[in-house]
C-alpha cells in the first residue's frame, strides 16, 4: 500500500474499471478453467451479475449512461456519430455533446477527487478537480488531450511506450501484428493506470479497457468452435484470451494495492455474440423506396461497391505497397485522389453523395446505432418528412410493419427479433436526436455499414469482417468494504453504476437519475444501518417500466 492510500485509506473510495464488450460467453469458461484467476476471485469475493446495455448496445451511449445515471435521451449520447447538422458527412461525437452531470462533477460538488481514464468521448477534457486522459474518439495527433494538459508530457515521459489507440495492422491484414498491438496497447494502459492510481489523489478512479472489445470483433471465428466459419485448430484460438489474461493480470495488481475502505466494480458496456450474415439495412431503404438514389450517380456507385467488394479497398493497396516497400507511394496524391480508392468500411460519408435526399424519407445513419432515421424537416439538411403528427406516424408504423417481415433469404426465417419507437426506449429533452426506429436483430444476424452487393450478404468473408458483435447482456463484478460475497445477482442495468457509486461512497444518490443505487450489492445490515441514519442514502424508488428487453424480458426502465 502506498503512503498516498494511507493517507485517504478513511475516505471510502471506489475503482470502476470499463470492460468494453465484456462478456460471460467468455469469462465463465475460462474463469472456471483457471485462465484468469482475478476475474474468479474478484467474483469469489463479492457479488456478481448480467449488466444490461442500453439500446443498443453500443460503447458510447452505454457507458455515458453508466456515468450519469441516465438513459440517452437526458444525455444526448445515441452512437458514435452525430444525425447530420450541415450536409450530410457524419460528425464523430465528443465531451461538448454529452448533456447533464456526469459523475465526476458530482463528486467535485461533494468536495470529492476524480481521476478518470480513457473514458469514451472525453475529448476535449473537462477542467475538474482530478485528471482525465482522454479516451476513444480523440482526435489522433492532437497533444491536449489531458486535464491537467501537463499531463500528456508526464505520461509519455513516464510510461514506456504511451499511446492511446492500438497500431494500425489490421488495415494491412495482418492478424499477427494487430493481436500484437491490442496486447501491447492493455498492456500500456493497464501500466499508465496503476502509475495514475500511486501518483495522483484521487477517491474515484475509472479505467476503461478497450481492446478486449476489438479482439472479439475479428477473432471470434478463431475460437468459437460452433461459428460457421470456424477454421479449425488454428493459431488465433487464443487470441481473445490473451486479451483477457493482460486485464487479469492489471486486477491482480490492482487487487494487491487496494486498501480496506475501496469498493471494485469492474463492468461492461455491452455483451458479445457470434454474426454469421450481415443485412444491409440501406439497400433494403432504397428496395422498399424509402431511400433513393440519384438516377445519373447511380453507375459511380457501383463501381464504387464493386472495387471494395473485389479488394481494391485502401487497406489491401496499403499492405501490399509497403509488403514491397512502396509504403511512401501514395503520400505522392492528393487526398482527392486517393479518395478515389474504396476505404475499408464503406459508410455514409461515402456514399451520401449518391442519395437523392430530397427524395429520400428514412435512412441508416450508422449501422451501431441499429436504428433508423426518418428524414426529418428541421432535423437534417433536406428533411422531408414532419417531425411529428399522422404523416410521422404512418410512415414509421409502415417501416416498422415491412421490416418485421424481413426474412433470411436462405431460411426463410424473419431476422428481426424486436423494434421500438424512439418513445419507447428513451425518455428527456434530446428526444429528438435518436433514431426514429431502433432494431434488436436475431441472434447471429448484424447491420453492416452503407450499401452493400445485395440486402444479405455473408460475414466473415475477409479474416478481418466481423464475426460477432454486440448484444445486450454485459457484466458486472463487485468487491469491496460491506460487499456481500459470493453472491449471483438478478440483471441489473447500466444505468444502475453512477447511483451505485455515489451509494458506496456515502453520498447521495441524484434525484435527476434514472438509475437506482444497487443496495442489494451490499450486506443487509450495512443497508440498514445507512436507512436508519438518514433518508438520504435510501435508493430511488423502483421505477416504472418503460419496456422489456427481447433477451431476458426483465423489465430494464429508461424513464425519468
């Protein structure tokens, strides 16, 4: 223990550590096999237990949740990109967009230290009393992007090899190199944590892990002996473990440094599956004629799908150029060039130039956000469609009604497992930006980004396609001062972390929050104790149930 723990070793703190895409899928096997001994004792310890994701499933929205105790429509948070504001190119989301306090303002407010760790949309970093290093979507190359912004230099100074994102192998196809780079990457961070923790004050610490998210994304095929494409023995079959163990390993360490007074909570955004099809969700738009593209674009467009789909993509020209040392060939074109070569995902900002969007009246902003946008007047530049009353209506409730009849052209079978109205899920004044319509596919079903050769088309094509990808169903560990041990709970939601922090800490919960304090984390007679001092530290009432998720139909509320 550090004399810096001694010295807040009275103060009860807490450690969340961010398991992007954590999954029981994986972990209860190989904790069970003696592969990752501190995930199993962590769990031996306390409590443990299913952590539902918001809808969808989906790193921002999801963890931004976690932090503010709130569902995305009071926190603005739906995707990874933004509904188009000026033209139609996709904005990538950062701190300025995310709404309402987040938890470590919170603890500010209460006089509290927070040093927060690779967070997603962090970028650019609050002033707060602690330190931020900025997580997933900072812009690469920039130098401020830690508060204090001192912090960066003594990062890199300090911590060999410090960086925030993982190489770029995979745009070569190379498989080795990027399992490479994911272990080296956690391996950084898992180093630049337990630094940040020793030489900084802090009374709430959150890290998150990314890479355990990628490595599933393209190594899954590798190792699920039941996926389609399963090669067979091979030597990726532990890829994804290897991932895991470098977390395993950070815990142990973390563990051994924890004083008495600090509660754990290692949890995830979301769940994993295996994806064996993809459905082109554009392509079924414009087939149904909901989405149309321009007549004379049309020729370029699929010249356009043709090149990526027969490999003539930037990231198979790049591996082989420098495969012969040619790696300084294209820096001799310019952009507008290059940009004649198909990227590796073909998305909106490549093919918004085709659509016809005066005459377009729903679409797919992304295919993370398993949604779909009306086209909506005063919402996007062109919006055609009202933002409310019977024309809204019937078209969403006409998509909505084609769409469940969406069949697997090789089974027969429909593929859509569940759909809602944005009412439905969400709840607060950022209504607005959420899509229209979200989409819960079929197990082993995933949307794909843009347009493709036909509506469905195999996954797991290339070595580096997708062969699983998020579902609902994350997970949660608790251990700590008053945690019960041994305990398997109920489902929970993400929603329920940020409430459950300040709980630990003995601070109020928010009267804002959708979220409610997790009590029955915690011994009964602590609870007690803590009910009978004071109303303050009672959890929110239960809430009310605004839907049931398709997975485990426990009721999951996104209301206020």
């Amino acid at each position: 223990m550090t004399d810096l723990a001694s010295t807040n070793a009275k103060r009860q703190r807490v450690v969340a550590i961010g398991i992007d895409g954590g999954s029981f899928r994986v972990l209860r096997p190989w904790m069970a096999a003696g592969y990752l001994p501190n995930f199993a004792r962590i769990a031996r310890e306390g409590a443990v237990g299913t952590l539902m994701s918001t809808i969808p499933p989906l790193t921002p929205p999801a963890f931004v949740s976690s932090m503010t105790g709130k569902n995305p429509g009071k926190h603005n948070i739906f995707d990874f990109v933004r509904v188009p504001r000026d033209g139609y190119r996709r904005s990538v989301i950062n701190s300025t967009h995310v709404r309402g306090n987040k938890l470590w303002t919170i603890l500010n407010h209460y006089g509290r230290k927070a040093g927060i760790v690779h967070f997603p949309a962090s970028y650019p970093p609050e002033h707060i009393d602690g330190f931020i290093v900025g997580g997933i979507l900072t812009p690469k190359g920039v130098d401020s992007h830690t508060w204090p912004v001192e912090l960066a230099d003594e990062l890199r100074r300090e911590i060999p090899g410090y960086r925030i994102y993982r190489g770029r192998q995979h745009l070569q196809g190379d498989l080795d190199g990027y399992l490479a780079s994911l272990i080296e990457t956690t391996q950084v961070h898992a180093t630049e944590a337990l630094y940040l923790m020793e030489k900084k004050e802090w009374d709430f610490f959150f890290l998150m892990f990314k890479y355990t998210d990628g490595a599933k994304h393209i190594y899954w095929k590798f190792w699920d002996k039941e996926h389609p494409d399963y090669p067979g023995p091979n030597p990726y079959e532990d890829a994804i473990l290897q991932v895991y163990r470098e977390v395993d390993t950070y815990l142990g360490k973390l563990l051994d440094r924890l004083d008495d007074d600090t509660t754990l909570l290692v949890y995830s955004d979301h769940g994993f599956m295996s994806v064996h099809t993809f459905i082109h969700l554009q392509n079924w738009l414009a087939r149904e004629g909901f989405l149309t593209i321009k007549t004379d674009e049309q020729r370029k467009m699929r010249t356009l799908m043709a090149m990526h789909h027969y490999g003539f993509r930037r990231d198979n020209l790049v591996g082989w150029l420098k495969r012969h040392r040619l790696g300084w060939f294209p820096k001799m074109f310019p952009n507008a060039v290059k940009d004649k070569v198909p990227r590796t995902r073909l998305g909106m900002n490549e093919f918004a130039r085709f659509i016809d969007w005066k005459q377009t009246r729903a679409y797919q902003l992304a295919e993370s956000g398993r949604g779909i946008n009306l086209h909506i007047k005063g919402r996007e530049p062109h919006g055609c469609v009202p933002a409310d009353g019977p024309e809204y209506e019937s078209l969403r409730s006409e998509i909505m009604y084609r769409l469940r009849d969406l069949r697997d052209p090789k089974t027969g079978e429909t593929v859509v497992a569940e759909m809602w109205t944005k009412e439905e899920v969400y709840s607060g004044p950022y209504l607005r930006n959420a899509p229209d319509i979200l989409i819960e596919l079929k197990k082993g079903y995933c949307f794909a980004e843009g347009f493709g050769k036909d509506v469905f088309v195999k996954a797991a094509r290339e070595p580096f396609d997708k062969s699983a990808n998020h579902e609902l169903e994350g997970v949660l560990f608790a251990r700590g001062p008053h945690i019960r041990q041994g305990v398997e709970l109920e489902p929970t939601d993400v929603i329920d972390i940020a409430p459950t922090v300040l709980y630990a800490m003995g601070l109020p919960v928010q009267g804002t929050m959708d979220g409610r304090a997790l009590t029955e984390l915690f011994d009964p007679d602590h609870v007690a104790r803590l009910r009978s001092r004071s109303t303050r530290w009672t959890s929110r009432p239960t809430r009310k149930t605004a839907m049931t998720t398709p997975r485990t139909k426990s009721a999951v509320s996104r209301t206020s």
